[in-house]
C-alpha cells in the first residue's frame, strides 16, 4: 500500500509491506510476561489497556506505521534497512502561554511602543494589509530559515508566513526598481509558476526572492513591521505633500531589514551567487550592492559588489553569441548597461583598472559601433519621434560619462598615476571640460523626458533612468574636487598663501601650485554646482508627491549614495556665502533657504525606509533657522536701493533723512531705530540698542567689552560718530555665536573698506578667497 501519512484516518491499518507470518520471538528474548488485569465496576476481571507504542525517529520521519515484533525493540523497517531503531524523542506537553513569544519578538523587532502592540503581540492577529487574509506571526516570522542537510542547502521550511511574504513582494513590485525589472529578469513571472513557494524556486531565483524580501521589507507598511498605526502605502503621497517626518518607522523596521538583509547575504554565499554567472544572481548582487550603507567620504564602499557582477556580466555576454536567449537577456539591457556604468566610476573612485574592455563594450552594445558624442547628439535637429530623441540622447549621455570614469582610474587615481610628482593637468583640464559639457545637458535631457508621449508607466522608468544619469554626473564633481585637494594637501608650506586668479612670477613649481589652486576653485564651483542640482532632483520629486521612502523614483544604490553622502555636498550649500554676504552672484540666501528646505523635507521622507539615512536632518534643521534668520535680518536692505559707496555722514541730512526719503516716513529722533526694529525685531541682536543717542563714552565702553577697540580714539579717525560706527560694530560681531557681522559687512560696505569687493570676478567676496573659511564657517563646521 505505500507509505501511509501518519495523520490519516488509515494510519493503523496492518501493513502489507511487511513479512508475513511475522517473525516468532528470539530464543534470547525474555518469555513474555502475562498481561496484568483490573477489577471494572461490575467486578468482572477486564485486561488493562496496553501502553501506546511510541514510533520510531526513522518511521516518524518518514511518516510510515511504525510496527515491532513481539518482544523486539527493533521495528520491521529498520530491520530490512538494517537501520539503528531509536525512539522517537517527543516534544513535552504544551505549558500555559509565558510570554517567550513576545519576548523573542520583541528582541527580534524592538518595542513598538503602546501604539502598536496589538499588532506586535505574537499569539494575536494582526491587521493586515488591504486585501490579505488576517495572519498570526510568530517570532520567526519575518525569518526564512534555511536547512542544511548532507551537504545540501535548500529553504526547506519557510517560517515566513504566506500573508506577510506576499505583502513584502507585493510591496517590492509596487515600487520596482527600473534598474534590475525591465524584462530581463522576469521574476514575478517566475515565482507565480512556482506556486509562489520559495522552496520550488532554483539557487538562483531562491537568492533574488530572499533580496526581494528585504527590499520589500524597506517600503512595506505591514504591522508587523511598524505597527498598525502606521500610514499605508496608499496614504505615502499624502503624508509626503504634508511634509511628515517619517522617521519613526524606519526605526522601527531597522532591525527586521537588517536581518533580512544578513540572511540574503548568507543565502547568496551559499549557493554561490557570487560564483554562478546568471540574470538573476547579477540582479541579486546588484540589488544587495544597494542594501548596504555606503562611506560618506567618495572613496570606495563598505561591501563592493561591482566586480563580482562585472565579470558575471563579461561571462555572460561571451556566452551569448552562442545562446540567442542569454543575447536577448543581456545585450543591451538596463540591467547590464547598470553594471557597466558602476564598474566605470568604481574603477575612477578606486584607481583599478576596469573590468569591461572594450569588446565587451561592443558585445554590451549589441555590436554595433559606439553612438554619436554627446555634443553632435544635442546639435543635430530633433527627428519628430520623441522616443527616438529620447533614447538617442539618453545613449549618447550614457557613454560620454562612463568613458570619462574609465580614463579617470588611468589619469588620475591609479597608483601610477598617484604616484606622479604633478597631477596630469591635461586630462584634468578635460575632466573639467566634459564635466561641464554633461551638466549643460541635463536641461534638454530633461525637456525630452518630459515631451514622451507613452504609457504612464513607460515615463515614470525613463524619468527614474534619467534621475540615475542626473545623480552620477553629479557625484563625479565630487570625486574630481577630492583629487585636486590631495594633490595639493602635498604643497610645500610657504609655497602659496593665497588662492589669487594672477600670473606667478616665482619658480616654476610656485606656477605649478598657482595653476592648482585655481583648478581647485573651478572643480569647487563644479561641485557646487551639482549640489544644487541634487537639490532640484529632491525638489522636483517632493512637488510631484512621490515618497522618498520606496525606490520608486530612484534606484535603491541612487539612494544609498545620494542620502548617505549628504553631510558631504550638503555642506557646501551650507557653507557658500551669498550674493548678500559677497559670495557668487545668482546665489541668494533666499536660494539657500529654499535649497536647506527641500533637504529637510527629502530627509523627512526618506525616514520613512531608513531612519539611518535621516540622521543629518536635526544638523540641516538648525542650519535652515539660522538661513531663514539671515533671510529677515536682509530683508529690509533688500529694500534700500543705496549706492553702499557712499557714506551716511556725508548725506545731507545724515541716515535719518537718508531712511525717511526710503520710505517716506517722516524725520525724527527715533526714526531709524522704528523703521529697523518694525521691519525684523527678532534678526538682530540685543546690541542694536546702540542706536540710541548714548553717550560717546559709554558706546566705546561698549565696543571695547566686545573686542573691539574705542571708535572715538586716534587708532581710529575714520569713525567719528556712533552711526558711522555702526558697520564696523556689526563686522566686528562676526566672531561672537549669532552675530549678524558677515552679514552686515557687505550691506553697509564694510567690505569695500577693508579693501574687499564684493561678488569679485572669480566669485570673491567678504571671505577674500575661495576654498578658504572664514571665521563663521569655522564655526558651523564643529556641528558636521
């Protein structure tokens, strides 16, 4: 009859696989002893019922009928097998509820706080998401366990359940990253054929469910993982419209994700993804590269990925000029062009020699010959297709930045080229050229994403491809401005003093250091540059509502990039001084205002995946105050259209008829201190009082508690009265913390006293120098 389940109702029914008659007791064995009776309540002697025979471990593994002969402690299976016959060890008799299940739970995803535990209580139900059937969640819940058995490695036994696995795939899907899913890797597909059963899946595809697992993990809003007083997905666009800080669930789904995550790594090592070359395990490790924190600084990355799914690739498409299916899955597929384009600036960012060479290009490319340059793709006329205008640009776009990483690893940060006693200002100079040629691009590459005339779906990848161009050429600036200041961290002391854009007439290494630092100050405005543009990218997300928490609008490495290494291109926003504070022209602290805000508001959003990516925004935050202070205190010298030249003192009538020919108010005592004080009381500091009529005495008195010397003595002629001492008073309050001098000393043209010109030819203003800080920047540098 077979193997027979042990829970079935034919459990007991003798089975005919065993020898029949049964074999009679061994001569060895002990005679057996007589069945013991009791008395029943009619006092008629019953026999006692004999103890339940227990099973065997090989019999119940089996899930087979576990018969003995009479007298033997060996069963009829694992005599014909000639097996050891060992007792099944049961499990104990379940006890009253504990309370371990919370426990392990709540060490496995932290306290969710009152708001959520019902939801977190293990032995509940938890509210699922819209359309799930309710689930009960273990403490392994969120855990695939994975079984290893003679040697072979399988997800056996999944103890993620079906409800929450669905809803983190689900999740995923909603959300998919445009860089991995556009065909190529058809794995929804995949996992329906499978029954959607993990343990059905290959090697292959068993990695890529456990990473999409975890990514699922990262934008889910099931309550197992936040709680059930958590936002839904559906409710995302609002909350980020209404600007929320999200942050408390990416605390809370920290530890879950992250144990996914070390879990998918397991797995991957295991079945050899990193060996293996597939579709699936390069969009595996691609996707796990994305999953893992990067560095801050732009030099390498904690777990770098990008050469085992490069030479994954090379492997792959050599295979494919035999195997037309690996062609159609590999040659020219955003998943390759991905690895192609990571390959190229890892190899500029580490100084290593690329993986692809050129014919694997070719081979990428489909063999065909490399497209137009960039500058020939954006002058010729538009062909009236804009698909075709589209993809030719995004083509041409695509090769001109990833040739550029390619020679930069050669040129630049090779350990040869390191190694070079001057940096090859050449290519340096080319760097800075094509550079800039990318970025002059970004606006048509934009206005073709926008003219698309296809399927809401089809706009939103290309918009999420043409983000991830938009980004990469932005962190290039920042990689070119690290090598310079290496290079010239190395200058002899006393070489140089200044950054001045003027001819040396010293030796030729001073012409060499002077030429340098003049790059640096190119390559510095280059990067500020991409840092406004990262702000336009964050900004032009946010209006459209799209949550910064999925990977929806950029791929999951974009992200990891670009919110990890904040503090770096963030800080130059925050630290370049305006056209009010003599800083470049086309800047202004209304610009800066509007730049902190929208990385604030990015910061919050994101919160909602990862709190660890938020973690700057309380710095941010008091850098916005102290912007949005600056913005009032400037407010009211917006509104005066006065030549800073010429001296209050010698107007006619002094700075009170100076004010009231302003505004029209009429002349008087306390003219100037109303017309101040109504227009931005909370801007300036206590010391404004000094408007007063004091006398001279006490005012220097004043001055010199501060630091600065009296105005009234022969060290300082030029300042005969208060008023005329006013800017250098507010110059002078630079040094002390929320003092206005900096901004005061271009408003009232202290600046051109010192003998400083404001918004200069190369962008110098109040600090005299770029790539120097001043005495306000030193100080906001020991909040980064």
């Amino acid at each position: 009859m077979g193997d027979i389940p042990v829970g079935s109702p034919f459990a007991h029914m003798p089975d005919h696989s065993a020898p029949w008659p049964p074999a009679g007791p061994s001569r060895a064995a002990p005679p057996p002893t007589a069945t013991p009776t009791t008395t029943g309540p009619d006092n008629t002697a019953t026999a006692a019922r004999p103890a339940k025979q227990r099973n065997c471990a090989a019999c119940r593994l089996r899930r087979v009928k576990c018969e003995r002969p009479p007298g033997r402690d060996e069963c009829f299976k694992c005599l014909e097998r000639g097996l050891r016959c060992v007792p099944y060890e049961g499990k104990d008799k379940t006890q009253l509820r504990n309370g371990k299940r919370v426990k392990a739970a709540k060490e496995l995803y932290g306290d969710l706080g009152p708001s959520s535990h019902p939801s977190m209580s293990m032995s509940a139900t938890p509210a699922s998401s819209a359309g799930s059937p309710p689930a009960v969640i273990d403490s392994g819940a969120l855990a695939p366990s994975v079984l290893y058995s003679s040697g072979d490695v399988r997800l056996g036994t999944i103890e993620l359940k079906e409800t929450v696995m669905s809803s983190l795939l689900d999740s995923f899907f909603s959300f998919r990253s445009v860089a991995v899913f556009d065909g190529d890797v058809n794995f929804k597909k995949t996992f329906d054929l499978a029954g959607r059963r993990i343990e059905q899946l290959d090697d292959a595809n068993q990695v890529l469910c456990t990473v999409l697992l975890a990514l699922g993990a990262r934008c889910s809003d099931h309550p197992a993982l936040i709680g059930s007083s958590a936002p839904s997905m559906s409710s995302l666009r609002d909350a980020t419209h209404a600007d929320t800080d999200l942050r408390m669930y990416g605390s809370l789904r920290a530890h879950a994700c992250d144990t996914l995550v070390q879990q998918a790594l397991q797995l991957a090592d295991v079945k050899g993804s990193f060996r293996k070359a597939s579709p699936e395990n390069v969009a595996a490790l691609i996707l796990l590269e994305g999953l893992l924190g990067v560095p801050r600084s732009s030099g390498g990355t904690a777990e770098d990925f990008s050469a085992q799914y490069s030479v994954q690739v090379r492997d792959l498409l050599s295979r494919a000029q035999e195997d037309p299916e690996i062609a159609k899955r590999m040659q020219g597929t955003v998943l390759t062009w991905t690895a192609f384009i990571r390959d190229a600036f890892n190899a500029a960012s580490t100084g290593q020699t690329p993986t692809f060479s050129e014919d694997d290009f070719w081979l990428l490319r489909g063999e065909e010959d490399a497209p137009p340059s960039l500058s020939h793709t954006l002058a010729r006329p538009s062909s009236g297709h804009t698909d075709r205008d589209y993809w030719s640009l995004v083509d041409s776009f695509t090769h001109h930045i990833a040739y550029l990483g390619r020679d930069t690893a050669a040129s630049l940060t090779s350990p040869r080229a390191r190694k070079r006693p001057r940096l090859d200002e050449g290519f340096a100079r080319r760097y800075l050229d094509e550079g800039q040629e990318a970025m002059d691009a970004l606006p048509e590459l934009l206005r073709r994403t926008a003219a698309l005339q296809a399927p809401p779906k089809f706009r939103s990848d290309a918009a999420t491809l043409v983000r991830g161009l938009r980004l990469s050429v932005c962190n290039s600036w920042f990689l070119f401005l690290r090598v310079v200041r290496d290079r010239l961290a190395l200058r002899p002391a006393g070489i140089i003093g200044s950054v001045e854009a003027q001819a040396c007439a010293g030796a030729p290494d001073d012409a060499y250091w002077e030429r340098l630092a003049r790059l640096e100050r190119e390559a510095l405005r280059g990067a500020f540059r991409a840092s406004r543009e990262m702000c336009a990218t964050l900004r032009e997300v946010l209006d459209q509502g799209i949550p910064l928490g999925t990977h929806e609008w950029l791929d999951v490495r974009g992200a990891q990039l670009l919110f990890g290494r904040l503090p770096v291109w963030s800080r130059l926003i925050v630290e370049r001084p305006t056209e009010e504070e003599g800083g470049w022209p086309g800047y202004s602290i209304r610009d800066k205002v509007d730049d902190l805000r929208t990385i604030a508001r990015a910061l919050r959003s994101v919160g909602w995946a990862s709190a660890t990516l938020a973690q700057p925004l309380d710095t941010i935050s008091a850098e916005l105050a102290r912007a949005e202070a600056q913005q009032a205190f400037f407010a009211p010298v917006q509104a005066l259209a006065f030549d800073s030249s010429t001296p209050f003192g010698s107007l006619e009538g002094g700075l009170e008829a100076f004010l009231a020919q302003q505004v029209g108010a009429p002349t008087g005592s306390d003219t100037e201190r109303d017309f101040l004080a109504a227009a931005s009381p909370a801007a300036f500091p206590p010391a404004l009082d000094a408007l007063n009529p004091l006398p001279q005495a006490e005012f220097d008195a004043l001055l010199q508690s501060l630091g600065s010397p009296p105005l009234s003595s022969p060290d300082n002629p030029s300042c005969p009265s208060m008023l005329d001492a006013l800017p250098v008073f507010l110059a002078d309050s630079n040094t002390r913390p929320g003092g206005f001098g900096a901004v005061a000393d271009f408003a009232y043209g202290v600046g051109q006293r010192e003998g400083r010109q404001p918004g200069g030819e190369d962008g110098e203003g109040m600090q005299g120098r770029l790539g120097h800080e001043d005495r306000e920047t030193n100080h906001r540098r020991g909040q980064w």
